[in-house]
C-alpha cells in the first residue's frame, strides 16, 4: 500500500508541476501538448461514470447511500409514451481536427447523410411500459430475440431487467446504492440486447416497424427537439450531476415535442460506432476507439445524469458492447427506412493491407505510384487506337482498374483472390476501405482510402471486378482494346499457356502489356514450367527471351523494354524496392 501511494503522489506531482509551470500557448487544439492534460480530465469523467455503474451492480451490504447523492423524489405512475413525427432532413457530423473544442479521436472527421421521415417515442421507455414486455413474457419468447441476444438471456437467465428486484411487496428498483420502491416513471435501464427484443415485441403489438433508432436518426430527433447546450445553470436537462444522483421522470424535462432528447439516461442506438471520413488516431491514446470498431460496439447517445464535459456533448460518440450495462435506456422510433450497418472494419490480413498501401498509400522513396505509372504507360501506348474495353488480369486491389478507366469505357479488373477484388468492389460501390499498416512489430497506423479521395470518383460506373484464373479465363473475357499484366506471369501455375493464349483475349491492333520483376519461384511455379531464369543449352534464358519467341507469332514489340520502379512498405522502416521490366505489344494476327 505504502509503495502504491509513493507512486501515485510521485504521478501526482509530476502532472501538477507540469499544469503549473508548462508554457501555455492558445489555442489549446489536437496538436497542443496541452491537449494531454484536457484528455486526462476528460477521461477522469469517463471513470467516475462507469465506477458508479460497477457500484450500482456491488451488493448492497458492501455500499452505503451518501447524503450528497441524493435520489430523485418524485416517483408515481408511468405516463402514457406516444409518437411525434420527425421529418426528414439533413445530418452532418463531425469535428475539424483545428477544433478547440475538445473530442476524441472518433468526433474527428467528417459524415453527412440525408434521413428521411420517420417518427419517434415522445418519452423514453419508462419502466411502466417495459413492464408490458416483462409482463407478456418477453423475456421467454425466442422471436424477439436475435441469436446474440439469446445467448445473453440464457447466459444472465434473464427474465427482467438486471437492476429490477422482485420482492414479496413487489418490484424494486436498485439505483446506486441503495433499492427503492420501483418508480414506474423514470426510464428503464437496460442493455441493447433487451432493448432490442422490446422493440420486436412492440413492433409485433402494433404492427409497425419499431426499432432503435440509428445515430443519424438520433441527431434527428435534437434537431427536431431544439434542445441546444447553453451557459445557464442548472442546465435545462438531467445532467452533471445538478439534478439528482439518479434518474428521474421520463416527463420531467421537456425539449420541444420531445422529453429528455438529452439527459436522464443514455440512449442506445442501431448503429454500431464507426469512423468518420478522415478518421485518424491521436498518438496520445491510439487505441481509445479503435478496438470497437468490430461491429459489436453500439454507439449510446445524449448522455445521463452523471454524464459530464464531453460525455454530456450531443456530438459525444460513446459505445459499449451490446450486453454491456451503462446508466442506459432507449426510445424507439418507427420507420420504414432498413439500417444499413456503416462499414467500420479494418482490414488486417497482413498480404491484402499491404497491396493497400502499395497500390492507394503514400508514394516513397520518390518512386511514384507503381498502378498509376503502368496505366499511363499503357495509355499512352495505345495513343489514338480505340479505347472501348480494357483488362487489367491480376489486378490485385484495383488501383489501375480505376486508372484506366479514366481513358476506357470499360475496364475489367480479374484477379485469382477474391480477398483481393473485394476490396475494388467496396471502392467502386463508394464505400471507404480501411485498413492497417505495420508500423513496428504489432503497432499499426490506421488508414482509409476512398476515390474521391484520390479524384477517381467518376470511373467506379465504368469498372467491374472478377474473379478468375489467367490460365483458364471464361469465354466471357474477350474484345480488349487493352490487356494489363502487371506483375503477374511469374506467380502463374501456367505462365506458358497464358502467354501463348492471350492474343484470343486481344483484339487485332490491340496493345498487351507486361511488367515483371521475373521473381521465378518453385512456390508459385514449378520448375519445369518458368519461362527464364536458367541456362538453356549452355546459355543464359531469360524470360524477356521466352517472352519474344512465345508472343512472336501474334504480335509485335513496341519500343524498348523499360524497368518501372515500385515500392512495396513492409513496416514504417522496412520498404521493398524493385524495378519490374515493362513491355509493350502490339496484336498483328
């Protein structure tokens, strides 16, 4: 004990001294030292929020009520929830990373979205009209429950919610430290899972369709509510602490034709937390978001009684596993409009992030982008011939796909990994692809790429991704103007075949185009089967050799062989560079 407290005062004087004597230069934003010390505060908050959530579940003998916390008084009847429509309107999110406004990392960047009508709960759900749900048996009926929720329910044996108490005078309701007679007014306090089965009971007994609310939908409803943050204290919600230690009726503070569109307790969302359009970790604390984003981590909004500083922000963006316990309750909104989960998963595959950064990352060393490189080549190869249709055959991620479609009409990227081509499909669906990059032993910087990002945004309409075999293509494959190997026929099974076969794929004066670094490898082909790289009657073959007498036939070379160099980063100081040979051909017959 004595050594824990020598360090803690050791900490402790070490931070003062620092908040008493460091230079201090406005603004204090992301980029000021002094941000650490907002950070240290903010996450103070955080702890004193979830501490009283780990009391609030202590037994009761190990806690004792302080008369500074006090419990809302008011306690009596459920009043009646009712729906308020909503209309449709505009959302946009996110923090400019020069904001002197505090946030963390996942308030940083950049989302908008238009959300169309719906309506939404007047009230919380209140522990009155939970108790229908509980009542009717909701707890025991597998229909209103998904598989991880039932695997919840069976796990807790759930029947109720975890801080209701039955008793023989009837339910109770545990609060902090001490149980209170329930106060079927205040907002029931559940995890997502329950929220949710609620919802599909609701939505079975009235015929609507009834869910959470989306976070987009969430920022609806305030918009609608005009409740704004102001200086006045206390503030006109159940907040910082002003009000009670507790929560209090679902109708006790108004926000327009809404109550408590902030405030009382958390409210849980459909939407799992997500990065904004230009995330990035801030290097004091890189992993505070970052290992939620795994679909399993349900943003909570608008902030509960005890929720302060940035908690207590409507731009806050907090998530907790869905059976997981906060001071957290939920309204629920009607609408047709499905939920379309946002992508939020980084891709780790250490193979397919790293042709992520080779083909979308940064340029280094000087040696410019290696797809964007061989495209222009190629482009400026087929000069004024026709552009309608181009291949690009083991595109890996895509890049040149998009590239060559700025001068084609159509491109079609092919390539033996679906892992790979998804990653091009999700691009030309629009969607941002993230992914992580090694920065040293298991430290990784977290990346995203999108094409506007890259100005590529107008080829996603002209581009398509297959799966295939250079050796054995689909009849479908045929009439190219263009044909791209990069970097390919020395991790075929068949590089020979592939050569000899590929003017069927070409149309007469179309232009083919090779690279390779003639990396030849018993792992990716056999022996017997590479096209060079050995000595063939006492001389050396090489492949640019096989390559004149296998093409010789149906084509014509264009120009001299080039070496185009790339770069490959295998971690933030380990790079591959290499020069691949490129040669042109042009389809005589």
């Amino acid at each position: 004990m004595a050594r824990v407290q020598a360090y803690r005062d050791r900490v402790r004087a070490l931070v003062t001294g620092l908040i008493d004597n460091a230079p201090l230069s406005l603004p204090v934003n992301w980029e000021n030292p002094w941000w650490a010390i907002v950070m240290g505060v903010e996450h103070e908050r955080i702890h004193l929020e979830t501490s009283s959530v780990l009391i609030r579940q202590q037994r009761l003998e190990w806690v004792r009520p302080q008369p500074g916390w006090p419990l809302c008084p008011d306690r009596g009847a459920a009043p009646p929830n009712t729906l308020v429509d909503v209309p449709a309107g505009p959302v946009a999110l996110g923090k400019p990373f020069d904001s002197e406004h505090y946030g963390w990392d996942n308030e940083y960047g950049r989302h908008a979205a238009e959300v169309p009508a719906f309506q939404a709960s007047r009230l919380l759900v209140s522990n009155g009209e939970f108790l229908e749900f509980v009542t009717a048996g909701g707890y025991a009926h597998d229909a209103f429950w998904d598989d991880e929720g039932r695997r919840w329910r069976d796990f807790a044996q759930a029947m109720h919610p975890t801080f209701w108490v039955q008793g023989h005078d009837g339910w109770r309701l545990r609060a902090m430290t001490q149980e209170v007679a329930m106060p079927w007014n205040w907002p029931v306090e559940v995890n997502c899972l329950e929220a949710r089965a609620f919802c599909r009971w609701k939505a079975q007994q009235s015929g609507q369709p009834v869910r959470l609310p989306t976070e987009d939908e969430w920022h609806r409803v305030l918009a609608t509510s005009g409740w704004h943050l102001q200086d006045a204290r206390p503030v006109d919600a159940n907040l910082y602490l002003e009000h009670w230690a507790s929560a209090c009726p679902v109708d006790r503070f108004a926000h327009g034709p809404f109550c408590d569109a902030v405030g009382n307790v958390w409210q849980w969302t459909e939407t799992p937390t997500y990065p904004f359009e230009g995330f990035r970790t801030h290097p004091i604390y890189d992993d505070f978001t970052t290992p939620t984003f795994d679909d399993r981590h349900n943003l909570i909004k608008g902030g509960s009684w005890i929720a302060t500083g940035n908690e207590a922000e409507p731009e806050s963006r907090y998530a907790f596993r869905r059976h997981f316990f906060q001071h957290a309750g939920f309204r629920y909104v009607v609408a047709k409009a499905p939920v379309r989960p946002p992508a939020s998963h980084y891709e780790t595959d250490d193979l397919v992030t790293q042709y992520m950064e080779f083909h979308y990352g940064a340029e280094y060393h000087g040696v410019p982008n290696f797809p964007k490189a061989l495209a222009k080549i190629a482009v400026e190869a087929v000069g004024h011939g026709p552009r309608r249709r181009a291949m690009d055959l083991g595109c890996a991620v895509g890049r040149a796909v998009f590239e060559l479609a700025r001068h084609f009409d159509e491109v079609v990227g092919v390539d033996f990994s679906a892992r790979f081509i998804d990653q091009g499909v999700a691009l030309a669906r629009g969607d941002t692809v993230r992914y992580t990059a090694v920065e040293e032993g298991e430290l990784v910087e977290y990346k995203a790429v999108k094409l506007d990002d890259l100005g590529l945004q107008g080829t996603a309409a002209r581009v398509q991704f297959w799966q295939g075999d250079a050796c054995n293509l689909k009849p479908q494959f045929g009439g190219y103007d263009l044909i791209l190997a990069a970097n390919l026929i020395d991790r075929l099974y068949d590089p020979a075949k592939f050569v000899t076969t590929i003017h069927e794929r070409l149309n007469v004066g179309g232009v083919l185009m090779i690279t390779s670094p003639y990396t030849w490898l018993a792992e990716h082909t056999a022996r017997d089967q590479w096209l060079g790289g050995f000595k063939k009657d006492g001389e050396s073959w090489r492949t640019l050799d096989a390559l004149r007498a296998l093409l010789g036939p149906h084509f014509e070379p264009l120009g001299a062989p080039r070496d185009v160099p790339f770069v490959i980063r295998e971690t933030a100081r380990k790079f591959q560079h290499t020069l691949a040979q490129a040669t042109l051909w042009r389809r005589v017959r």
